[in-house]
C-alpha cells in the first residue's frame, strides 16, 4: 500500500519542489504557453473553419485533394487536425511531404510549436520531427513528419509499403515535380494494398479535376476485383453533416461520382487582401537593373511599412543583386530606413535561409531576394511589396543534346499571380512586375509538368528501383509521351542499369542510390571500379560540370588572347574536362592567396569555392553516404545511414572535440561504437555538395 495522497513527507515535497523548478519543467510550461498563444491566429485562419469538414471527408473517403490560397492553413493545420482521428490510431503517422527542405524543416518548427511539443531529436517527447537530406529530426514519439520528396522515396527503398504512416500528405502538388508524380503514382498502387491508408493531395490552385480523374480512374481498375465498399454516409450518397449548397464542395457527375466514391475534394479560400499590379511600360532586357531602380524607389517613396520580396532567376542573380543592393543602401542618408538584404534560394545553408522568418529589426525594411522557393513553399511574414522578375529557372530536355539543362524562361500566369499574392497576406500590398501587362496576357495559363519536359531515366530508374515492373503503365497524372519512356528504358540499358529483361541490375542499383543523373551516376561509378580507379579525378569534374563555368567568359579577342596566355598552364589539348581537372589541382594546391591565383588566371573563384566543396562528395561516394555522423545536442555523434550513435575513438586527433559533423574510416565496436580515422566535415559543404549535383 502507498501512503495516502494526503500525506506528505519530508521527501517527497522535496521531490515536488525539485520538479515544480525544474528546467524541464519550466520548458514545458514555456511550450505550453506558447501554444495557447498561437491557438488565437490558428483560429484565424481559413481552414479552422474547414476542419470538421476536413474530418469527416476522411473518414468517409481515402482520397482528399484539397486546394486552396497558399497561407489558408493546409500545412500547418491539416495534419493536426487528423492527428487524433480513430482511423489514425496509435501510434500511427501522418507523413508530410514537401518540396524543399526550408519549408520542411520551417513548418516542422511552427508546428511543434502550436501543439507545445518540443521539435524533432531534442526530446523522446516530441511529437513533430522532420526529415531532409543529411538531417533527421525525429524521435521515437514522432507522430507528424514533414519530409521532402526525395526522402519519402527513399523510405519507399527500405519499406515500399511505408507500413508506419496511416496517412501521407502530399503538398504543393501544383508544382508538379517528377518527384511529385512519381509519389501520386506510388501512393496510388500502394492503396490497392494498403486499404488503411488515407492520402491528402494539397495544392494551391484550385484545379482539382485532373487529380480527381487520376485517382478515380485507379479506383474503376481496382473495383473491378476488388469492390470497394461505398460508406452510406458519405457526400455521393448525401451526407447530411455536409452542407450540399457548400459551393466550395465540388459535386461529382453522375459517372464519374460512382467510381469517385473515395475521393473528396474540398476548397479552401484564401486571406487575400487587394494587390495592387504595376507593369513597365516597356520591356527590359536587363532585370537585375530593373530590380535594382524599383527596389530603391519602393524603399524610398513608399511611406507604408512592409518588406519587399523580390523574385529572381536563380543564385547567381541573386547573389549580384544583393552586392548591388547593398552597395546603394550604404549611400542612403538617415532619413530612410536601413535595408536588411536576406537571400534566399535552395543552396543556401539552413542557418540563413531560416533568418528570413526573423522580424525586421527597428526602423529597417527586410529585402527578401528569392529563387521561386517563396513562390507558394514558404510564407514569409511581413512581405507588403512584391517585384517579379517574371523569369524562372526550368529544368528542361534539349532533344538534340540528349540531356537535361537549366534554362531562364517565362513564368506562367498562375506562377505570376501566386508571385502577386504573396503581398497581400497580412494588409493590402503592391506588385510590380518588371514586364509589360502585354508581356502577362501572352503567358501561359500554367507550368508544363517537369515530367513532360525532362529527361526520364531518373524517374524511370527511380521506379525501377522500387519494384516497377512495367513502367509504361506506372499511373502518371500526366503521361509523358511513350517514345521517351523508350528512350529512357533504353539510355537505363545501355549504362547497365537494366539488364536485357529490363530488370534492374546491381549497377542500376548503386546508381539510384546516387544524387546524380543516371549517365553521372554510371561515370562515377566507373571510376572506382579496380580498373579504372581515378574516382577521385572524375569527380572533380563532375562537380566542374556541376556548378557554374570555372573559366570566366571573356568577349573581346583581346582578352581571349590574354586568357590563353594566363591559362596556359591548365589548358590541356585533351579538351575541356582534362583541363577542368588541371584547374581544380592546381587551385587546391595553392597554399598563399587562391583568390588572387583564380584572379590571375581568369578563372571563377566562386566557382572554385563550390568545385572544392563538393570534392567533399568523393569521400561521400567512397562509401556510399554511409561514413558519415552528424553531432547530436547530447554531444553524442548518430550516422545518417542507419541513424547508429558513435563516438569519436580516444586515437583520433578529434577525441573530446566537438564538431559539427564527421567523416570516419572505420566503425568499431568495442565497449561501444567508434569511429576511427576520423575527419572534421561540414554539414554545409555536404548539403552544397550534393544538392549542387542533384
Ligand atoms: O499551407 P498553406 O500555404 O495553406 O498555409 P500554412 O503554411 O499552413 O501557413 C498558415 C500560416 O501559418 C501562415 O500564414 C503563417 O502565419 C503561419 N506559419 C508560420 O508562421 N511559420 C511557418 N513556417 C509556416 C506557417
């Protein structure tokens, strides 16, 4: 028997005092605060009003496509309200998938915060985690995990049936990725199994059509052997908990409704105040300078507070706008704000993509420049203008090169209007679009899917990889024409990929584990075996091949002429790539000043900054992603392959220290895990490295 509740003793109010104070427990209480401070906005949003709606479409159905204006709450919202839903059980999770790590790991952040759990490893309490590339924040509580695509296909390697998730939600489906296609599909053959398995698709815009034609149309194939059974409450046999005048519920045809009986579609509106659009008058060819004048006239004439975000092409644009930017900003008299200039694109390491969710210190006006990342991925508070480029880098198949490139093109209409909006979340806004209202009229409506105009073999050996037998009839929400199909299939055949029977072989294998396109991939590979081995030169050039041009380009003859003589050590009459390689050994081998020597030679130092940093990778490749450990907040290290806990071995130069993470020869197991040989890396360089080649 225990003592009564009412009796205290000596001990135990001790025990009670030393918990009340506690620093865990005063972080609880803190986390608890919080969340009841952020309740207030969360009812302010569009989708609290949706989420019994969002419920019970749910559990009616297996298929909810949910559109809506970005900032309405689907992220953040939608996978707490499904949390506690009996069909959830527990400890089943809801799998969030996202296109870029910043969002993954920003809305991992916000919502962990608005349920009062702490984020990810840093409690075994933390019902929120999340999981990009080099960095997994889970623990074993995890309930939610936002995930980007890349990594959700990777889970599919380990466990093709994603038996811990009772429900996945994809988001940002309109920005219809492969990554994104592929997922639908995978998701889509794997209900046919998985009969417990709930699927959200969540887009931006409100076309909901083609994606409920795409599920509906698996669900006719699967009635036919195995009739799903139709709930007698659900919309198509009228629901009477939905409102059936509930315009936003979109009613089915008659046809198409019996098949669909297992998918919903809900429509959220979004908070939008008005925007109002400038346009120029005349066209321009050169955007940073537009960007440039229209940034400093905002800043300069607009009396409204508010930040600016401005859409442009990609890093390097970015990065010469920004030197501008703030060259200008050091001319500005104290009658004027201070500028805050804050890039943002996919490279840049977390640490800096997170200051932007920073408020504006006084009297200073955040300029955000940004790749189309901020497009609909994040919402950045405080945006009142926008200035869109109207320009966008695309990843897109040249035919006669038999290869991928990255081109600058026109942003579609819909890509233009989610620019506009984003400065009308919080207060009225403005945007200028640095083209002519003429130039938007002749748009197009919207992107062409990245399926339609890449080359395939990575999706293809992506599907090969999990199990996809015939990728011809692999369920696309947009089939590519079935000609690159083929040509996929056979570039896979011809690299070893896939042997005779189009079956995946041990050398397709390695490569799909590979950040790289399948021709990279079979090159590296190729490199290291017994015979050849020069991994180490090749990949050097493939990561010259990788970032931008090392040789500066020069347009006059006469600096042609002087280039020729300052390169002449590098230049070697094999052709390009051997001389690439003579530049990155020479560069790595000078000790003194490598700025003045790549100045000398009329070679990029940026360039040769990211060539080195991804030399990083040949110690990745080496072993294949899994010598590697990052440092815990425990002080403990965990391998990223296998998430195993080690320790730096009492042998290394690096015992005691702690660094951010580590690249090892050997694991050892004696009284514990070890690692030996061991050499400092930064996570930095790994994320650069990597996501430079992908
Ligand atoms: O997914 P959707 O664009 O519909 O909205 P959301 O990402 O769920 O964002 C809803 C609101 O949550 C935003 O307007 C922000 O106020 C807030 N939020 C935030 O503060 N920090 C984040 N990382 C994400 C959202």
């Amino acid at each position: 028997m225990g003592l009564p509740q009412t009796v205290e003793t000596g001990a135990n109010v001790k025990r009670k005092r030393v918990s009340e104070d506690s620093p865990a427990r005063t972080h609880q209480s803190q986390l608890q605060q919080k969340r009841i401070k952020l309740l207030d906005s969360r009812k302010q949003l569009p989708i609290w009003q949706r989420q019994k709606n969002i419920r019970d479409a749910l559990r009616d159905h297996d298929v909810l496509i949910l559109s809506g204006e970005t900032g309405s709450g689907k992220s953040t919202q939608v996978p707490q309200f499904l949390l506690d839903q009996p069909w959830c059980g527990f400890p089943g999770k809801i799998a969030v998938t996202q296109p870029r790590r910043v969002a993954a790991i920003s809305l991992a952040r916000r919502v962990a915060e608005e349920m009062g759990t702490p984020l990810g490893s840093s409690s075994p309490a933390s019902k929120v985690g999340y999981s990009v590339r080099f960095d997994e924040s889970t623990s074993p509580s995890t309930r939610i995990k936002f995930l980007t695509e890349g990594m959700l296909l990777q889970e599919m390697l380990r466990d093709a049936s994603l038996s811990q998730y009772k429900c996945v939600i994809v988001d940002e489906v309109h920005e219809r990725s492969v990554n994104i296609d592929l997922i639908l599909g995978f998701l889509k053959q794997l209900q046919t199994r998985r009969k417990d398995l709930k699927v959200v698709v969540m887009s931006a815009t409100a076309d909901a059509d083609s994606l409920q034609r795409f599920f509906a149309a698996q669900i006719l194939e699967d009635t036919q052997h195995d009739p799903k059974p139709v709930s007698s409450d659900s919309r198509a046999n009228g629901d009477p908990e939905m409102d059936a005048d509930d315009a936003s519920w979109h009613g089915f045809g008659d046809e198409v409704q019996r098949s669909s009986s297992n998918i919903a579609t809900c429509h959220v509106e979004g908070r939008q105040y008005p925007v109002i659009t400038r346009y120029l008058d005349n066209p321009t060819e050169d955007t940073i300078e537009a960007a440039l004048h229209r940034i400093f006239q905002i800043h300069c004439k607009e009396p409204t507070p508010g930040d600016l975000l401005v859409f442009m092409t990609g890093q390097e644009a970015i990065q010469s706008l920004q030197k501008l930017v703030e060259e200008y900003a050091l001319g500005l008299t104290t009658d004027y704000p201070k500028m805050l200039v804050l890039p943002l694109f996919a490279a840049l390491p977390q640490a800096a993509q997170q200051l932007i969710f920073q408020p504006a210190p006084r009297n200073t006006r955040k300029v955000i420049l940004t790749t189309n990342i901020a497009e609909t991925s994040v919402t950045v508070p405080g945006v009142r203008f926008v200035v869109d480029t109207g320009k966008a880098k695309v990843k897109q198949f040249r035919n006669r090169l038999g290869l991928d490139s990255l081109l600058v093109k026109q942003i579609s209409k819909s890509s233009a209007d989610q620019r506009k909006g984003r400065a009308g979340r919080e207060a009225a806004g403005q945007c200028y679009r640095l083209y002519t209202e003429e130039a938007y009229k002749s748009l197009d409506k919207d992107s062409t899917p990245e399926v339609l105009r890449c080359d395939l073999s990575q999706a293809v050996l992506t599907m090969k990889a999990r199990g996809v037998g015939d990728v011809l009839r692999f369920p696309l929400l947009t089939p590519p024409p079935k000609e690159a199909m083929e040509k996929a299939l056979l570039q896979l055949l011809e690299l070893g990929a896939l042997d005779e029977h189009g079956n995946i072989s041990p050398i397709g294998r390695k490569i799909a584990r590979l950040p790289l396109t399948p021709a990279l991939g079979r090159v590296i590979i190729e490199a290291a075996t017994s015979e050849m081995d020069c991994l180490v030169e090749v990949i050097d050039i493939v990561a010259c091949l990788s970032v931008e041009h090392i040789f500066l380009a020069i347009d006059t003859d006469e600096g042609r002429e002087k280039a020729q003589v300052a390169r002449r050590q590098l230049l070697r009459r094999q052709g390009d790539h051997l001389s690439y390689l003579a530049a990155v050994q020479a560069y790595a081998a000078e000790q003194s000043d490598r700025r003045r020597w790549a100045d000398d030679h009329m070679i990029s130092h940026r360039a040769m900054q990211s060539v080195m940093d991804e030399r990083i990778v040949k110690c990745f490749l080496r072993g294949f992603s899994s010598n590697v450990a990052r440092a815990c907040p425990d002080g403990s290290y965990k391998t990223f392959a296998g998430n195993q806990t080690v320790a730096i071995h009492p042998s290394s130069v690096l015992f005691g220290r702690k660094v951010e993470a580590i690249l090892y020869n050997q694991f050892v197991y004696t009284n514990k895990a070890y690692a030996r040989d061991v050499s400092v890396v930064q996570l930095r360089w790994l994320e650069e490295a990597l996501d430079g080649m992908a």
